[in-house]
C-alpha cells in the first residue's frame, strides 16, 4: 500500500490530461490527420518531407502546420514505443525479458526523481530477479547501485554487502562485454572494405578472436559468446576458408540449442545466414538447400529474415545451375502475400531475378519441358529491350546487370548490332564508372565480352582473352551482401553460357 500512495501522490500531482499514442482505437479515426500521416507512412507513400507536406496539406515542408504536425506526430510515435506489445510469438524470452527490464527500468528513475525511494527500490528488486536470470550485465550493475543505496540510508548492511558483490561481480562482465562488443564492431567496421583496403584488419583480427577467446573463457557472458563466433566467422569468410565458416556457425547454433534461455531471433538467423552464405560460394546446393529449408522453419513465412533466406537460397540454385528449383523458389517468395510490399533495393534485386531466369528459360527451355512450362506471361520481352535503364549512382550495378541481361537475350535473337550496343555501354562504364578494386571481376567480364565483339560474335576467332579471363577466375566470387558485389550467375559461368551459346550455331 505503501508503493500505491507513492505512485499515486506522483501522478496526482504531474499528471497528463491525455496521453496520445498509436494504438487500435484511435487508430480507426480515419478523419484525423495523424491517422492519415502513420497510414502514408505504412504504406510508403512518402520519400521525403516535400511528399509529406504536399499528401497532407498540399503546402512546403517548411509551413508552420505540417512542421507542427509532424513534431506532436513524432512525439506521439515515440510514446507509443512504451505500450509496445512484447508478448507476440514472434518476440524471444530473452529479448521480452530485456525490453521489460529496461522499461521498467526507466520507470526507477522516474520515481527516484520524484523522490519515492520505496517504490523506487522495490522495483528494482524485481527487475534485479529478471536481470540476474538472464544475465543482463548492464541492468544488475545498474540496479545493484540503486539498491547497494536504499540499503545504506536503511542501515541494511547484510543487504548491502549482496548488492555490493553483484555491482562489483558484474560490472567487471560489463567491462568485458563492452569490450567484445568494441571488437567486433572493428571488424564489422572494416569488413566490407575492398581486400586492398583491408590489409590492417586482415593482421588484426587474428589479436580479436584469441582476445574474444579469453574473454568467453573468463566471464559467462552471453553476449561475449556471440561476438567470440561472430568474429570467428568473419575471420574464416576473410579467408575464404568455408569449410570452417560452417563449423564456427555449427558451433554457434549448438551454443543457442543448449541455451535456450539466450535464444535471440537475430543471432540464430544472422549465423544461419552465414551458413547460407558458405553453401553459396562453396556452390554447394544439396547443403545450402537442406540449411534452407531448416532455417526457414525458424521464421514466419514474409517476415524479413524470410526473405533474406529465399534470396541466399535462390542465388545458391542460380550459381549452381540448380534452375529448375531457382524457378520454383523464385515462384514461392513471390507468391507469397508480403512480397508486393517489399521496396527499395531488395525490391529491384527481385526484379533482376525475375529477368535472369526470363533469360534461363527462353535459353533452355528446349531442352527442358519442365522450364519450358513455367515460361512467365507476364514477362514482356520487347518492353525490356526498349528499357533505357539507367539506376542512381549508388545503384549503377543494377544497370550493369541490366544491360548484360538485355545483352543475353539479343545474342538469343542474334542481333549482333544491338548487342556490340550494349558491350559498348559496358565498355564506357567499365573505363570510366566502375573502380577496379571493387570491381575486378565485372569490368573482366566486359573485357571478354568486348574481345567477343571484335571477333564479330564467332569465338574461334577470338584473341587477347586469356589474361581477361584468368583475371576473372582468380579472383574470387564474394557475396557480403552489398549490392556492389551481386552476380546472378557467376561471371565465369555466364561467359561459357555465352560461348557455348554461339559455338552451336
């Protein structure tokens, strides 16, 4: 009783006459402007303020009403984050446990500011409780000190000794952790970097997994253990060393079945991904494909992570001539109800998807009855031709890959003059658009398919291309996710396609 006046003292004084938040009620005042503005915005209506303004009030980003709306719009954004619900399926133990842990926690300092200690401190100790079981370090160290003070103006000393030892105990893993967490950002920091530019971390990281080793062998620390693999498996991809990239994530996944009190959707896909990501360049399709077909399991069907696994588990099928199932797994994402809403990058990525196996079907397709059957209708060849296609900066292998893919289909129709056009414009972003140290592999592609011109498309009469290809297949395919780095099909493979193609004429 003693709790309730506190609290209650406290709201009767600072109290709100409302409190405004998105939830399922006010939700369904379509009239509001709020409403009309979080509706927009679900629906990705908007890429800036300019759009906003104008949907809204068809005035500039910079009139008084829209600035006034989209400030008490944030604002209640922001107090909605409170009343989240946790409780979904979809949410781990862990990660339910470490929201309410820090909510509450907020609620502590609310009271200690409002001076009700007694509250204060009976709710730290239950938070403690929640803190100790999942070895939430930071929380223990915080709550500790609260509660190591009510002890000391109570006079509790046995009390304040137990709180004394968790601060002292767990600040040392908070130490600890804070220092796995600063190696791994290093190495994350770093990794994507060409190879050339990457020769610090390349010496380094070696120092951050035997440091991360130490770590996981002195302290019992959740966190510490997932960055100790994560780093790990950076370190071996660094390597190309596949093979143990897989045991590293094997090991991974072992650690999260036996604990799982630990258990974080995102740990469990981001190594389940790393898995997908070996069977790729190891273009090992039998593996990738029961690694799939398990990791999907772990995820609700058009959820993000999904997603992500159907694209490795695509690109494995595509690399490894797999295209019947490619087909298939390109019909099975798209399919699914969530997809139409997918934007941005990974929507164009899909697209580029669609247009390569377009391409494996008109090409194959007289051989294979069964890819003959899944001809697309909806595919119009002549409308992709015309297509000028021309992506932003950032965005300019989408074009590459474009403009290749256009460059496929018109050496099927062998339209040699259309086609030395698109090797052209190839020709013109491999001299001027494309760095070498990021894009060796594409511009000696467009090396080979140039000497493949002057040869007036007849491969016997080809020359000058063994260095352009040896170039090609010395460098290794790397996949790490950046755009800048996707190959549909493999370039050395969609060069024999080509080859082979013409050689049967």
């Amino acid at each position: 009783m003693k709790n309730l006046i506190e609290i209650s003292k406290i709201v009767t004084k600072k109290k709100v006459r409302k409190i405004e938040i998105f939830d399922d009620h006010s939700l369904k005042h379509k009239n509001s402007k709020f409403n009309e503005f979080y509706e927009a915005l679900m629906a990705n209506k908007f890429k800036n303020d300019r759009d906003a303004a104008a949907f809204l009030y068809s005035c500039a980003p910079t009139d008084d009403k829209y600035r006034q709306l989209k400030s008490r719009f944030r604002k209640r954004l922001l107090n909605t984050l409170f009343f989240l619900d946790v409780n979904k399926p979809s949410s781990s133990g862990y990660d339910r446990a470490y929201y309410s842990c820090n909510k509450d926690w907020t609620l502590v300092k609310i009271l200690l500011a409002n001076e009700a200690y007694l509250t204060a401190s009976s709710l730290a100790r239950q938070i403690l409780t929640t803190a100790l079981k999942f070895k939430f370090a930071d929380v223990i160290v915080n709550c500790s000190r609260i509660l190591r003070e009510h002890c000391a103006r109570e006079g509790n000393e046995k009390d304040y000794e137990t709180y004394d030892q968790y601060s002292k105990q767990y600040q040392d893993v908070l130490d600890a952790e804070i220092r796995s967490e600063e190696l791994y950002q290093r190495v994350v920091m770093n990794y994507h970097k060409p190879p050339s530019k990457n020769h610090d971390l390349a010496e380094k990281i070696d120092v951050y997994c035997e440091a991360l080793v130490g770590l996981s062998e002195t302290y019992d620390s959740p966190i510490i253990i997932y960055n100790m693999y994560l780093v790990w498996a950076y370190r071996y991809e660094m390597l190309f060393d596949y093979n143990s990239t897989l045991e590293v994530c094997e090991r991974a996944e072992k650690y999260i079945e036996e604990n799982p009190l630990y258990y974080q959707d995102d740990k469990l896909a981001t190594f389940q991904l790393k898995k997908m990501s070996a069977h790729l360049h190891m273009r090992d399709f039998t593996r990738g494909q029961k690694n799939a077909e398990k990791a999907l399991q772990s995820f609700p069907d058009g959820s993000p992570n999904w997603f992500e696994f159907m694209e490795y588990y695509l690109l494995i099928a595509l690399h490894t001539d797999n295209y019947i199932q490619a087909v298939a797994i390109y019909n099975r994402t798209t399919s699914n109800s969530k997809f139409k809403k997918m934007t941005g990058i990974q929507r164009e990525k899909w697209k580029i998807y669609e247009i390569y196996l377009n391409y494996i079907i008109e090409s194959q397709s007289a051989n294979s009855p069964v890819l003959r059957a899944h001809k697309r209708k909806n595919f119009r060849l002549s409308r992709f031709l015309n297509d000028p296609i021309l992506y932003p900066k950032d965005q300019r292998i989408f074009t590459v890959l474009q403009v290749v893919a256009q460059m496929l289909f018109l050496l099927e129709k062998r339209s040699f003059n259309a086609v030395a056009e698109r090797i052209d414009r190839l020709k013109g972003y491999a001299n001027r658009q494309l760095k070498k140290e990021e894009f060796t592999r594409v511009i000696s592609f467009i090396r080979l398919l140039q000497q493949l011109m002057r040869a007036d498309f007849v491969p016997e009469n080809m020359t000058n291309t063994e260095k352009y290809h040896t170039r090609l297949t010395e460098t290794p395919f790397n996949y790490r996710g950046l755009i800048t780095e996707l190959e549909v099909i493999p370039y050395e493979r969609l060069w024999e396609m080509i080859i082979n193609r013409l050689k049967k004429e």
